[in-house]
C-alpha cells in the first residue's frame, strides 16, 4: 500500500487550521464523497479527514481511562454512540421512570460524543478534546493503524462494532446519495469499487481486521462485536458493554428494568421518531448541512437483498472470504433474519 508523505507539523493546537500542510497523498476516483479520496497510511480518506487525522495524530492526548467507539462506517454508529452515552452516564441522566429530559431525547446522539478525527469540522478542536472530564467517551472511524499513539500503550478501551459487509455497503450507498446527492452514484459502479477495497475509511476488510486482531491479541482492551448479534440480543450486549467500559450493572438497577429501558431509550424505532432525528439538522462535516433523519434509515439486517443479485452477493461474499481467511472472522451467509 502507498504510505502517506511526512507531513509538516504545526507549531501549536491554535496555529493548527492556519500553518498546517497537509500531504501530497494519492487520489483516485470515489463513489463515496464529492471529490477524489486519498490514499492516507493505507486507508482511504476524505481530504479534509487526512488533515484532520494528521492532526490529530499529532496532538491528541490519550488517557488510561478513555473509552472509544470504533465503527467502520454505516455499521450501526448511531446506534452504539446512544448505547454507550447512556450507559456511562446513567448517574447523571435516568433512563426510564418518565423521565422527559435524559439529552438523548433532544440530542442526535453524534452530538453527544466527541469524534476523534473531526477537530477541524465539528463542534471541537483538538485542544478542546483535552477539556473534557475523564473517562472521557470517544468515538471514531479510523482504522486501528491510525489511532494516535499512546492509545494502546495507555491501555485506553476500544469498543469496536462491524456489521455484514453485504449491508454495509447498501447503508453506504444510500446515505452518501442523501447526503451527496449532486454526485449520486449507480449502485453497480459503487458495488465494484467496495470490491476493489475503494470506500471511505476502506478497505472495510482491512478495517475490521486491525480491530479483530487487536481484540484477539488484548481481549481486556477490546471489545469486538457484530451489529447483528446485537440486534439479535440488545439486552445481553447493553450488559456486555456496561461491564466492559467499568460501568456493570448493581442488582437494584437489573431489578428495575434498568436495562430493558436502555435498550428501549436508544431502540431504532424511539430514536427515529423524535423530533430532533426526524426534522433537525447537523453540521459534522463543517459547511454541509445534513439532516438527522439520514442517519436513521432501516437499521434493518439483511437489506442488501433488495439491493443485490444472486451473482452481486455471491462476489462480495467470496472476496470478503478471501480477505478474511485464516483471520477467525466470519460472518453468516447462508441466513438473513429481518428486523
């Protein structure tokens, strides 16, 4: 894979927008943005998102006790972001009993934790990232190998979701139409480019694979888990999750119903319906305005049926296979349950 060129490092977090030179990286048509992708330390990124995660590699502080939400994307970020905040903040927050004022009512949960790569394009700098209280709860797209350093050396927790690759690309392709709709792409041409390992933060199988092999390496620092599992069993993962980020459950909340109502509060279905995820607006990527009820589509497992031939899912299928041979990662190709 082409590496990334060094690149010049500003003198200091404020001068970053002004002094930063980003590098000269390789580009090439994308189906998934509304320009060329480059080629950054092996993935494939946005040219905004380069500078900014070179940036970020530079000046990010990590913390023993961070937590980090790691998705590839379109593989139920949303959905984790809501899971975790209001697992981690239940003390502050209730969940349930009536309560009208937890903020994942008022919020898009994208707006209540902090992303890592986006300093530059979202509601914080880098500098800004250090003024949160510890444990601080990130969240990221990056791929394993561009985390900034001292994160695993620091022992800070990854929670990492991925999803069946077949569905992955279908969200994909239909969020990115949304929210690019002057570039709208056939969904022929972009299927042929995620084959090839062309997508966003991609290749989606190298992606998965940095996280995998890390989680099978150092099972106590990161959590792996499959979106369709958690559609499966929410309730049993909302556990997992909790007990994973130092946050378990008491008997007194399990003998409430403490974690049905989380599971409830942060459903697909309850999350959608809302006001500010059906009419409001965000602004993540710094000058393009999307609309909350982009994020918030079908959620639905095995969509890629609609979507896909026989012959389309059969390819994906054997080159994911390839990819991920001997890795230990699997996912079920035989089997779609909707939901």
């Amino acid at each position: 894979m082409v590496e990334a060129q060094s690149h010049t490092k500003p003198s200091s977090p404020e001068e970053e927008e002004e002094s930063f030179t980003p590098p000269t990286l390789p580009k090439r048509e994308a189906w998934l943005t509304a320009c060329a992708i480059s080629q950054f330390q092996g993935c494939w990124l946005g040219p905004e998102v380069s500078k900014s995660v070179a940036l970020v590699q530079a000046y990010f502080q990590p913390r023993p006790d961070d937590i980090i939400l790691a998705t590839y994307p379109k593989c139920g970020t949303t959905w984790l972001k809501a899971l975790a905040f209001a697992i981690a903040n239940r003390s502050r927050h209730a969940v349930g009993g009536g309560d009208d004022d937890h903020p994942l009512l008022t919020h898009l949960p994208h707006a209540l934790v902090a992303n890592l790569e986006f300093p530059l394009r979202h509601h914080h700098s880098v500098t800004e990232l250090e003024t949160l209280p510890s444990p601080r709860l990130l969240c990221t797209h990056l791929p394993e190998q561009l985390l900034p350093s001292g994160v695993s050396g620091l022992g800070c927790r990854i929670v990492y979701l991925c999803r069946e690759p077949k569905d992955v690309l279908v969200s994909m392709w239909h969020y990115m139409n949304k929210v690019y709709p002057d570039c709208f792409t056939e969904f022929d041409r972009a299927f042929e480019l995620f084959c090839e390992g062309v997508s966003i933060y991609g290749p989606v199988w190298d992606h998965y694979l940095g996280y995998w092999k890390r989680s099978v390496a150092e099972p106590n620092r990161v959590l792996f888990l499959k979106y369709d599992d958690m559609m499966a069993d929410p309730a049993n993962h909302v556990r997992m999750l909790a007990e994973f980020i130092r946050a378990p459950f008491t008997p007194e909340e399990e003998s409430s119903g403490m974690v049905e109502d989380i599971v409830k509060l942060c459903s697909f279905q309850n999350l959608k319906k809302l006001p500010v995820n059906s009419s409001g607006v965000t602004d993540p990527v710094g000058g393009l305005v999307i609309e909350n009820s982009v994020f918030f589509r079908t959620a639905k497992v095995g969509d890629w049926e609609n979507h896909m031939t026989e012959e389309m899912a059969e390819k994906l299928d054997s080159v994911i296979e390839e990819k991920l041979g001997g890795s230990g990662l699997t996912f079920k190709t035989d089997e779609v349950c909707h939901v």
